[in-house]
C-alpha cells in the first residue's frame, strides 16, 4: 500500500478529482509526429489533476485523489498540485511502480500524438481501501475520467470512490476522456466509458467521444441519449464554437470566441474547471441540476468556454489554466465587441 502525502493546511475541499497525475513528455516543435520529435519538454499533465488545478485557479477549493511513483517525477507532481493550492493529502507514493509518462506531440493536421508509458503506472495501483470515506464526505462535487477503470486495483478504487460520494450527496461528475490507445481494444473503452458515464449525474464531452459512447453523429440527439440513460446534464465542448448543453428543462448552445491559440492541451480541461466553478456558484441555494434556469446555464457555460479558451493561449495545460479574475475581465472584453 503506498504512502500517503502530509496533508494541506485548510484541507478542505469543495471538489475532489480523483484519477491519473502523470508526465506529459511535450515535443519542442509543433507540426511533427513523435517520430520525428527532436526533443520532449516535462510538464505536469494528467486530465483529473488539471482539473483539479484549473478549480484552485477559480477560487475553489480542490483535492486530489490518485497514487505516483515514489521517485523525482511523483514528487515533482506533487509539489505542483500543492504549490497550485490543491489539497494533496490523498496522494499516495507507490514503490511497485513509477509515474506514468505521456509522450505527446501536435501534429500539423492539428491532431495530438500520444504514446504512454504505463506497464503499470503508478495511478493504475490506487486501491480500494486507499479512498477515505471521511475526506470524500467533506466535499460538495466529485469529479473522475475513464482512465481509472481501465484495470485492477484502480478500477474498483474509482467505484467505492463514486459509491462513496453518492451516499455523501455529493454531485457526481464526468469527463470520461477518450485515449483508444490505453484500453486494450475500442469495445472495452466504449464499455468502460458508458460505466463512467453511468454513474454521474453530469457528464462533460467532445463531440468525438458523444459520437463514440452513443453510435449517433449529432450532438443534440447524441446528448438526448445520455440524458435519457440518466445522466442529468450534458455538456458537449465544441472547440471554438463553445458549446452544447442540455438538462431534462433546457438546452442550448453557447458561443466560443476565436483566440490566437498556442498549444490545445487542457482546452477541455479548463472548460471543466470553469463549468464545476459556475455550477458551484448557482447550486449554492440548495437548487438541483435540473432547477436550474436556461439563463443561469448559459452564463455557466460562457464562463466555462472563456476559462477553456485562455487555457489555449500558452503552452501546457497547467501553466495556461486562467484564474477567475482573468475568466471575468475577458468576458467583459469579449461581450463589449
């Protein structure tokens, strides 16, 4: 069993993330495939810890749930997660295994190149009685991907976790990531991204994984499927367009704005943060998903789409997430043109 980490000062968080932390291996040139890289660059990555960043930059207070390497690269992830005000007291350092490594390129069609190095990774050896059912109790949000149910123990870690959360009240969340290349074939992604989904009461998408869960190419009828499968608010990123929402009450889309995008990575990442924080904000008065306005959802969802839009305007995924002052002074600028 690994080692937990010392725990934060004001070790309470409002949103707790649980899923992988690992290496991005970042090419130093764009427009080229991981053949033909000349050097990678290191950087912090792994979609539930960005998010998890992306929620301490907006003022909430996040917490980390996962298992690295006991080694240089596990520690330098978790003196990122700290030093970005994420409570890491749920983070445990595993000698069996080291810290998962992502070797990522982007392409010149605009595509990303990912090769991982995870055989196992440390994520993948989170175990059940590793999850605190006290710290998950303390939150409002529970937030998780698909890449933690891939194998055992982390599989059935996710669960409990998910289990645990339900019993709390907290709301559930998903953003079930699609990365063909970790599962061992495409019918075991699609089974294990409709478990995720399954399970959460929100449900965060791009247009290629809503294609992928549902078998349908519309984002309106693909959403009505998750949302006739249980899930009580769908939210499908669109890239610069912004996006997609729908509940059983409302659904619309809501613009993006154009920016001078430097590097994608995070792009959904951001979005999420900026959504979870929106909600946050609006749940505060005791509504549920489904009471909420089609006016309060659209101004989640703006805030949402500009937090994902600054992430696009620096290289990494982490150093590019957008504090809340700089989500709402763009805003201010966007909606003044």
């Amino acid at each position: 069993m690994g080692k937990a980490t010392s725990a934060n000062q004001n070790a309470i968080p409002q949103v707790i993330c649980l899923g992988e932390a690992l290496i991005d291996m970042v090419s130093t040139v764009s427009g080229v495939s991981l053949m033909e890289a000349p050097a990678f660059k290191k950087a912090a990555g792994g979609a539930p810890a960005n998010v998890a960043v992306g929620l301490a930059r907006l003022g909430v207070k996040a917490g980390f749930i996962s298992k690295v390497g006991d080694d240089d690269f596990g520690r330098f992830l978790t003196r990122v997660l700290r030093d970005n005000s994420v409570d890491t007291s749920q983070m445990r350092f595993e000698k069996a295994a080291r810290t998962a490594l992502a070797f990522v390129s982007l392409r010149d069609d605009g595509e990303r190149d990912f090769m991982f190095y995870r055989h196992p990774s440390a994520d993948m050896l989170l175990r059940p009685e590793e999850i605190s059912p006290d710290y998950i109790a303390l939150a409002r949000v529970f937030h998780y991907g698909s890449i933690s149910l891939i194998g055992e123990p982390s599989r059935s870690a996710t669960l409990r976790a998910v289990d645990l959360a339900r019993t709390h009240g907290l709301l559930i969340s998903c953003d079930p990531n699609l990365r063909l290349p970790l599962w061992n074939d495409a019918q075991q992604a699609l089974d294990g991204m409709k478990t995720a989904i399954g399970l959460a009461d929100l449900v965060k998408v791009s247009e290629e994984e809503l294609a992928f869960v549902t078998g349908l190419d519309g984002v309106e009828e693909g959403s009505q499927k998750l949302l006739a499968d249980g899930v009580q608010l769908v939210a499908v990123s669109l890239g610069a367009r912004g996006c997609y929402y729908a509940t059983h009450k409302a659904r619309n889309y809501v613009r993006g704005w154009s920016v001078e995008a430097v590097d994608t990575t995070g792009a959904g990442d951001g979005f999420v943060a900026g959504m979870l924080a929106g909600l946050l904000d609006a749940l505060s008065c005791g509504q549920d998903l489904d009471d909420l306005s089609a006016v309060q959802l659209e101004g989640i969802f703006a805030f949402a789409n500009a937090a994902g839009a600054l992430t696009t305007l620096k290289r990494g995924a982490i150093p590019a997430l957008p504090t809340r002052s700089q989500v709402e002074r763009f805003l201010q600028e966007v909606q003044r043109v």
